[in-house]
C-alpha cells in the first residue's frame, strides 16, 4: 500500500531537516570541489593512452557520481538517527506500509544528493568544463536513478544496524570499492582483466557512464544500455530495501 | 462496549515471563492505570497494545479489533506517548504535529484546525512555530501529548507520562490529560510508578508485579480493602486515652504522645469522636487524620524488597532521558 500524504511528509521532514544543516552542505559540496582541483590538477599531467581531453575535464563526472554516491548512502543515517532518538516508534506504529515509510525517505534523500550533485555541475566552469546543457533534464533523470538505488542500499544496510560506528564503518566498505571500481577516476578502457567483473556488477560504473557522456561526450557503454541497467538496479534495491523495512521495524 | 480486553496476553524474552497471561478488561472512557514497580511488565504490555511488540501467545482487542489479525486498525484507533522522548527536535512544533496528521491520512481540511485546537489544549499555542529543540522537557511532553490526541484516536495510551519532570511541570500535565478527558471522547491508559499520579488521575488502577495482576479496583476501594484510616489526637489528659476504646468503630488504640486511633472510615469516625469527647468532657487539643494511601496498597501487594538490577536499568535510562532532553545526545 502507498500512501502519498505520508510519504510526502516524511519527504518533508528529510529536506527540510537538511536544509536547516548548513555545515553539512557546505562540506559536501567543499569535499567535491577539493577532489576535483586539487586530485584533478595533481593528475593533470598524467596522460592515460586514447584520452585527449585534460584528466581534470575527465574526472568532472566522476566526481559528481562520488557526491552523488557519498550523499546518498549516508542517508541510511537517518534510520539510525530516528532510533537512537525515538522518532522511529512514531513511524512505526502509524498506519502507514513499510512500503511507504521506504519510499518517503528514498524520495527525501534522492532530491539533498540530487541537489547536492546539481550544484557541483554548477562549478564545471571552474576546471573549464564544457557541460552540453541540453542534455541536463536527462542528467537529472540518470542522477535521479543512481541516487534512489543508493540511498535505497544505505536504508537496507542501516535498517540491520543499531550504531552510528557500525554504519560508517559497514558503508566504508561498501563506498570505497564502489567509488574506485566505478570508472570515476581512470577510464575503463585499459583495466586489467580480473578488474571487469567486478567493475560490471557495480552500478555505479553505468550512472558514471551516463553522466560522463551526457556532459562531455566520452562513453564506455551505449546510454541505453547504461539506464536499463540503472533502472532495473532501482526497481530491484526499492523492492529489497521494502523488504528489509518490513523484517527490522 | 470496552476499549481494551486482553486475553491471556503473554509475552516472553529469552524464557523470562514480562507478561503472564494477563486478562484485562478497560471500559469505555475511563482512565485506567498499570502500576508497578520497575519491569513488571507495564511497558511489555503497552507495547504489545500499540502494536510495537508480538505477544508470545494470547490476543487482545483494542477498540473491537484483534490485535493479531487487525493491526492496522488498531494503529489507527491508538494515540501513544511513549516513556521516552519521540519528537523531532529538528522540525517546530506545529511540523510535528503536521506530520504526524498526514502519517495517519488525516483529511487536510480539519488538520490545521485541530492543531490549533491541541496546541490550546496544552498551552503552547505560542510557541508552535519555534523549532522542538528549543522546548523544555514539560513542554515536550505536552507537544506529544497533543500529537498523541491529533488524529482523534478512541484510544490514548501514555507511558510514564511524568517520568523525569519536576513537581510543578509533573501537576501541570496532570492538568493536561483531566482535560484530555473532559475535552475528547477517549479512554486513557496510562502506567506509572507514582502513586499520587494513579490516585489523583486514574479510575480503577491494575496493580501489576512479574507480569501478572495482584490487585484491581478503583483507587478508593483498593485503599479501603487495605483496611484502616489513623485518626490522631492529642489530649490534654493522656490517662483519659482508653476510654475512645468504647467507641465501637475505633479498631485499636496506640498510646504515646498522641493518641492513633484505627478507624475504617476516618471522615465519619471525626464527628463522632469529638462529639464522644464532648459528652465525656474530655478536652481535644488537635485533631488529624491520615489516610491509608496508594502507597500502602502497593506496599502490600508488592512488598518492600529493592529490585536492584531493574533500579539500575532505571537510572541508565534517566541519565538517557536527561541528556537528551539537554540536547547533549
């Protein structure tokens, strides 16, 4: 069952939470900035064969897949939050599916990532990027879809976990190897062989695929392929973390 | 109809009965309180009530639904305010109670309305649109007792609703909910630790100890099954203190400095004391009455040893309280 007053409030109470937390924003929109000037001026001069653009205009997307993946995992924190603080057993014992406490908080962490990520892209002249802007609602459509899986896999996680320690450590694991084996910051072409199945599996390889074709044009698999791949991931980590909803709460 | 009936309500954790086949009936409207010591199963029970908690085996019906086989019905029928803290410190205090409206699908129309009518209700009509964090712990707790009311529910459940507040903010919200049950037509539950709470608020009180009732009845005849009532006097002339022995409802007489007589019924014994002393010229200095209280019945019933691990839960718990409610958690 899917109830829209609900979820639109505890939309509400996500964005509204956050936009209150002024340090938060700030330091997530510094952390992307200072990967992009100063990791991207760093590697600047390393040429990677087949890559004529500056290593800077290629790390641009990744960084915002990284902003975008950092901000929507650590969503999960707010399940943590809400039980440490007790608002959880207000939720809980409404009338509403756990279906619909999900989604209220997928939507409320989609749009602070999807946020977050569209005032990155706003800083592209500072490293020079050439951002083809037609195509920003379609960008805004593939940062939809990865945010939701991801905010969707934090929500999972925390709704197995009772501490804030546990969470950082657990969504270390889980966003480190993402972030690295995504293509964010090297490009696929020249990876070594026992690298790709793991860099297939990851969804975070074809939202930065997306991203970084729809702003500078370079791609490693065809923009179709990249949102099947990223919506059936969507359907599948809504379904799964719906289901750990209802077995934890 | 009744509000709430239990049927061999039981609930346990890892071989430990909290809750042994409790049979309750609430009835309609009335203010029925669970009193215990420290885990004897009140806050077991309330949790399985609102649905939080799975009974190991028997049901009850809330507001004429089963438990197990409608929970969603019952979750619309119940308002809670949980012994500890549930708002969201975050958002104001009108905010909480909006959310709390669309949680449970309230028409849009009446909602903002009702929160004004609530906000009255416990005093913080002023302070709606400040943010919760800015609130004091009684405030808190009336915000949540107005979000527990929000959307009309049959049924009000309130949880230690004075735990950790001062005496004056403990009387105030006393206040509160005698006027929840002058203003809503709504049957309260509520569970306590303070026998002055139960006594001044409740109508019949459950006396709850290792998950089963050991006493239940309105306060006033729980006292009275406790027996008597001590009527003190002092005389100008002690000798004379054996001659009250004639008054055929005096139970017994205790001799020191003053004079403690047994009675059954210490508002009708007075008259006829003073009037006995009057006719015999025997001159009363001063006169009292102390009543057998709350206390004394739950002394009785469940005794005067210490439960030392649950006193230490207790203080873990306050000191959990405190600091949230001073923002440091």
């Amino acid at each position: 069952m899917i109830e829209y007053k609900a979820i639109k409030a505890l939309w509400y109470r996500e964005v509204k939470a956050y936009s209150n937390d002024r340090p938060r924003i700030i330091s997530s929109v510094v952390r992307s900035l200072l990967w992009l000037i100063i990791f991207g001026s760093g590697f600047n001069a390393a040429r990677f064969t087949g890559l004529d653009i500056n290593y800077q205009e290629f790390l641009f997307p990744g960084v915002i897949g990284m902003s975008l993946l950092f901000t929507s995992m650590f969503m999960g924190i707010s399940v943590i939050w809400d039980r440490e603080f007790g608002y959880l057993k207000e939720i809980v014992v409404s009338p509403i599916s756990r279906t619909s406490m999900l989604l209220g908080r997928v939507f409320g962490g989609t749009t602070i990532a999807v946020s977050e990520a569209l005032l990155i892209l706003l800083f592209s002249f500072v490293v020079g990027v050439h951002v083809n802007w037609i195509n920003l609602p379609a960008i805004l459509l593939a940062m939809i879809l990865i945010s939701s899986i991801l905010v969707s896999l934090g929500l999972t996680v925390a709704s197995f976990i009772e501490s804030f320690e546990g969470f950082n450590t657990i969504m270390s694991f889980i966003i480190m190897p993402m972030f690295f084996l995504s293509g964010a910051i090297f490009p696929l072409n020249q990876m070594p062989a026992w690298m790709k199945p793991l860099v297939y599996i990851n969804p975070m390889t074809y939202g930065i695929d997306i991203i970084r074709t729809l702003t500078i044009g370079i791609s490693y698999f065809s923009l179709q392929l990249d949102f099947i791949v990223l919506i059936a991931c969507a359907a599948l980590m809504t379904a799964l973390g719906s289901r750990a909803f209802k077995a934890k709460m | 109809m009744n509000a709430i009936e239990t049927l061999g309500l039981t609930k346990n954790f890892n071989g430990l009965t909290a809750v042994d086949r409790l049979g309750i009936q609430v009835k309609d409207r009335e203010v029925f309180g669970l009193l215990g010591p420290n885990g004897a199963g009140k806050t077991t029970t309330l949790s399985m009530l609102c649905t939080i908690l799975k009974p190991t085996s028997g049901t009850a019906k809330v507001n004429g639904f089963d438990l197990l086989k409608n929970p969603n019905e019952v979750r619309k029928s119940i308002g809670i305010v949980f012994q500890d803290p549930s708002l969201d410190n975050r958002l104001t205090g009108m905010e909480n109670l909006l959310i709390h409206a669309a949680l449970y699908g309230m028409d849009d129309k009446k909602v903002l309305e009702r929160a004004k009518e609530l906000a009255k209700l416990v005093d913080l009509e002023d302070r709606m649109k400040d943010l919760v964090k800015t609130y004091s712990g009684g405030m808190r707790r009336r915000l949540e007792i107005a979000r527990g009311l929000m959307h009309t529910p049959k049924i009000l459940f309130l949880d230690e609703p004075t735990l950790g507040l001062d005496p004056q903010t403990r009387s105030k919200v006393w206040e509160y909910i005698e006027g929840v049950r002058k203003n809503e037509d709504i049957t309260v539950i509520l569970t306590t630790h303070y026998m002055e709470e139960a006594e001044s608020l409740c109508d019949r009180v459950a006396i709850i100890d290792y998950g089963k009732i050991v006493a239940l009845d309105s306060p006033h005849e729980l006292t009275k099954k406790i027996g008597n009532e001590i009527v003190t006097i002092t005389l100008d002339d002690k000798t004379r203190a054996n001659e009250f022995r004639s008054l055929n409802f005096v139970a017994g007489i205790n001799v020191s400095d003053d004079v403690k007589l047994s009675v059954h019924d210490g508002t009708n014994a007075i008259p006829k004391i003073m009037k006995f002393a009057i006719e015999n010229k025997i001159e009363i200095k001063s006169i009292d009455i102390k009543k057998v209280t709350l206390n004394e019945v739950f002394m009785h019933y469940v005794g005067r040893e210490i439960r030392e691990e649950n006193e230490k839960d207790n203080t873990k718990q306050m000191m959990k309280y405190r600091l949230r409610a001073s923002g440091r958690l």
